[in-house]
C-alpha cells in the first residue's frame, strides 16, 4: 500500500497532541486551588466538548480575536489515581494564547501580526493574563 508524503496513511487521522500536566492540588496557590475545585465537577467528556465549543466561538467571532473571551473561566481537567487522589491540569488558555501570539510576534511580518492578532485583543488579553499571573500566582513581571 502506497500513499503520498503529504498526510497520514489512509485510514489514519490527522491528529492534534496535546501535553497537560497534571499535579496534586496542593502544588497550586490557594487562591487556584479554589478556582480548580471548583471547576473540576465536570466529567472529561463535558470538559472537551466545551474546549471544542468554545474554540468554535472564537473562530466564529466576526471581529478576529483568538484569546478566549473576558470572564471565561478556565476549564479543568482532573485524573484520580488507584487511590483516588486527585490530580488538576487546568487549561490556562488564555496565558498559552499570549505566549503563543509573542512567538508569532517574533516570527510573521507586522502586518500579517496585526490582521491575525488584533492589538487591542492582544492587550486585553495580556492585561488579564498579566493579572492572573500576579494575583493569583503571586508572580511579579
């Protein structure tokens, strides 16, 4: 069986991975473990339907934005060992957004940057991830 260098072999997706680390809920600060409680009721199969739909709004919007919208919690996703300990992996797209928009800052044209990342978006965006990673994290920028 043949197929072309440009894609999988037939009958094979395309696939997307992803690394998610999880940790026990005492390696988070207080004021994340709150929010991970919080968000973790929800069954693994609800947490990526809604990443899905969300990333279908983002990609919907009329205006180009692609950080996650102002207020949208962060998702969590949570594993349990043999001894159903707990283990939190929060999605933080909204931080991942921005370190993804610097590394294209870096590497695209300024206006090919500009039309895909919006400025103001980008800033709003930043301001709020600036404020999780202080607040939250207790880091100092």
């Amino acid at each position: 069986m043949t197929h072309d260098d440009d894609g999988p072999p037939p009958g094979v997706a395309r696939g997307t991975a992803h690394l998610r680390v999880f940790q026990p809920l005492a390696a988070f600060p207080d004021a994340v473990q709150a929010r991970l409680i919080a968000g973790g009721h929800r069954t693994r199969a609800e947490v990526e339907a809604e990443a899905a739909e969300r990333a279908r709004r983002r990609l919907a919007r009329p205006v180009a934005d692609p950080f996650p919208e102002p207020g949208e919690d962060d998702l969590v996703r949570v594993l349990q060992d043999e001894h159903r300990s707990a283990f939190y992996c929060p999605d933080e797209r909204g931080l991942r957004a921005e370190m993804a928009a610097a590394v294209l800052e870096e590497t695209m044209l300024p206006r090919l940057h500009e039309a895909a990342i919006p400025p103001a978006a980008r800033a709003m965006n930043r301001g709020r991830a600036l404020v999780a990673l202080e607040e939250e994290w207790g880091l100092v920028l």
